[in-house]
C-alpha cells in the first residue's frame, strides 16, 4: 500500500506584482493592452525549486477585462467594445494538467474562457521561487481571436490583425 | 473627405438652388462643425494619428519594438497603465 500524497498547498496570486499583456499587430505597427487585475489561486506541492506532480496541481486565475488598457483611451474603448467587456468582464483560465518539460519548465493545459467562449489550450511556463513562500510564473502563448468569437477590431485606419501573443507574469504568495 | 464630398455637394446645390439654397447649406455645414460628434471624431482622429506618429518616430529612432521579456511584463503593463491615468486626466 501506498503512502498517500501530501497535501496541495495554495498560493494566492499577488495582483500587484502579476500582470497579462495582450500583444497585437496591426497595419500601424505593434499594439499591446495589459491588465494587473489578475485574481485567483494555484494549489500545488513545492518541492524545493520545483513542483512534485505526484499530486496534480491546480489552478484557477481570473483576469479583469475592463481595465484592459494599451495607454490610448481611443483604442482601449475600441477594443472593450469588441470583445463587449460589459457582458464578458472577466476571462477565467483553468488547470486541467501539468508535465514537467525541463527543470523548472511545465508543459500546462488549460480551459480559457474568454468572450464567452472556451477553449482548451496548452503551453508552456517557466516557474521558480523566488523567496521559499513566492511562487513565479511566466509563460506565453499566441492564439487568434477569432476563435474566440471576437471580429477583428479595425476603426478609422487602424486594423488590428487577429493573431495576438499573451504574455503572463504571475507572484503567487503562500495563503497563510 | 466627407467635409469635401458635403462642400461639392452643396456648392452644386447652391448653385442650382440661388442663394438661398447655397445659405441653408452653409448654415448646416456650420451646424455640422460645430456638433460635438464633429469634434469627437477631430479628437478620436488627433488621438489616432498622434499614436501613430509616436510609433513611427520610434521605429525611425530604432527603438526596440520586440515584446518584452517575460520577466518585464509587469513592468510594461503599469508603464502603460501609467500613460492611460495620464490621458484620462489630462482629458478630463
């Protein structure tokens, strides 16, 4: 018989020192939105500078939409209204499963669900502490909007194409 | 473009209609300069091409338009979250 598998511990994500950065391209040159609203919690087994995966984490992060900004209210309202921020504030990632890649790398798998709309996608973080009770994510992932059901936003002579990059820098403190 | 196609359209009408007609015109052309839709759209356009007049200038002075490291995102979304409060309250 076996041992059974120490318990998770959960970190709760440090919104001031997390953000996401939303990276578009458009016939103008590079736009980027970013938001710090970044909520939720990650359950896992520290295992000095790694995760023990014999119990599998888990991990629900909320992301605020309204807030999204890229520094020029003309676009930002544009962009809140496509993918109708009123309706959709909050785009939620969820961990469904977690493989080691490479010392302090983890392949991850994910429901996103953002406009309204689920998908599950899948990449890879990087993930280290920097203090023993601090846990640090960062990861990116590139996928189209339009899978997401968001027309392409495009206003006077600015189009904005649908590939866009997501960047994540997430500190996740131990809850106490 | 649509101030021009309007002014052509009303130079016809005003010629065609006497002076009159050319007067009505003139008196909405001043209607339509002076709404506030007309003068949103001056400052969505000045707010757009001063975005893209900022961006062109960095890419002639050669400045980085790469993504920044993922260990600089934090730092790039509160610069830009910084530049937001700005124009918020600068326009307000």
């Amino acid at each position: 018989m076996t041992d059974p598998a120490p318990p998770l511990r959960r970190y709760t994500i440090a919104n001031e020192r997390s953000a996401v950065l939303f990276a578009a391209r458009s016939n103008m040159g590079p736009v980027s939105f970013g938001t710090t609203e970044v909520r939720g919690s990650i359950d896992a087994l520290a295992h000095g500078a790694t995760i023990d995966l014999s119990a599998a984490p888990g991990a629900r992060l909320e992301v605020g939409m309204e807030p999204l900004t890229s520094g020029n209210s003309l676009y930002d309202v544009e962009l809140h209204r496509r993918i109708d921020v009123r309706r959709f504030p909050t785009t939620i990632i969820e961990l469904k499963g977690a493989e080691e890649a490479s010392r302090s790398r983890y392949h991850l798998t994910g429901a996103v669900t953002f406009h309204g709309v689920t998908r599950e996608l899948s990449g890879t973080v990087a993930l280290s502490f920097p203090r023993p009770e601090t846990m640090s994510v960062v990861g990116e992932h590139a996928f189209d909007i339009r899978d997401f059901g968001v027309a392409v936003p495009s206003m006077l002579l600015l189009k904005i194409f649908p590939d866009v990059r997501v960047q994540l820098q997430l500190e996740a403190d131990l809850a106490q | 473009m649509g101030i021009v196609l309007a002014f052509a359209v009303g130079w016809v009408m005003g010629s065609r209609g006497g002076r009159r007609g050319f007067e009505d015109v003139v008196d909405a052309l001043q209607a339509v300069g002076e709404s506030d839709e007309f003068h949103g759209l001056l400052d969505a356009t000045k707010s757009h091409v001063g975005f893209a007049l900022k961006e062109i200038a960095s890419q002639l002075n050669g400045e980085s338009e790469e993504l920044p490291g993922l260990d600089d995102v934090l730092a790039r979304v509160k610069a830009m979250m910084g530049r937001a409060g700005g124009a918020t309250s600068s326009a307000s």
